[in-house]
C-alpha cells in the first residue's frame, strides 16, 4: 500500500491540528434549527476521516488490502454550546497520544473562535477478520507522528 499526501480537503497546521469544515444544514437540526446532539460524532468522524485521508491513509485500500482499519474504542464529548441552522464550523483533529495498536485523539468543533463541542477520542487498530487489535504499522506511524 503506498501512501501519499493529499491537501485537496481541511488544512494542517503547523501544530499538527487538522482543520475541516462542515456546514450545518436543514437534515442536520430539530424543529427548533438546533443540531441533535448526535450529529456532532458523525462530524467528529468526517472529520477523522478526511484528516487520515490528508496525510495518504486511505481507510478503504487499508480495509480490501490489509483487513485492518480503525476502530473507536472509546469517546467523551463535552458540549458547550448548540451549533444552528446554517452555521459554518470548523472541526479540529489533533493526535495526542500514540500506543502500539491505538491512539488517542482530541477534537473540537468551533463557530468561529467559539468551542462549541470538545471530544476525547480512542481509536484501536484492528485486524478486522480477527477483530483483534493490531501494531500500527511503522509507515502509518511516521505519517500520524
């Protein structure tokens, strides 16, 4: 599997902080214009998405070549304050942590300056067959590090 850097979508910075922007749509709130509550993990994780995407991992060669792939393990999300109707916001991936088959991750989504929902993430990579966890390769780790 090669791996190349893709700078199409988000932005890094020079912190290592990936940048990604969602916009809040109609499907995305309640009756009141207010996001649901779940929506901010599924931003969470385009946003995880896209930044591995950015640095050349590509989730599904890794899933059809290997049959490894990663997995969240465990989540905390903190909410500060509601995202609305047509807001612009900005979802944030930092790598925190790196162990043998897992890593942790902090994310934030922001309007502006403003932190609207902070998340503690772990993730395991696994050997899916076995759904067993597995040693992150060395390629992979360079590029997360």
């Amino acid at each position: 599997m090669t791996y190349e850097t893709n700078t199409i979508t988000g932005k890094l910075f020079e912190d290592k902080t990936f940048s990604f922007p969602i916009r809040i749509y109609y499907e995305d709130t309640d009756a009141g214009g207010i996001v649901y509550y779940a929506n901010y993990l599924r931003y969470a994780e385009r946003a995880r998405t896209e930044f591995l995407r950015h640095l050349g991992i590509n989730q599904e060669e890794m899933l059809k070549q290997e049959g490894k792939g990663f997995v969240v393990r465990d989540c905390h999300i903190s909410y500060k304050s509601p995202a609305k109707l047509d807001d612009a916001l900005n979802v944030t991936c930092k790598v925190t942590e790196i162990k043998g088959a897992s890593l942790k991750m902090e994310q934030k989504l922001y309007r502006g300056d403003s932190i609207l929902c902070e998340i503690e993430i772990t993730l395991v990579f696994l050997s899916l067959p076995a759904m067993r966890p597995s040693k992150i390769s060395p390629e992979i780790l360079s590029l997360l590090q």
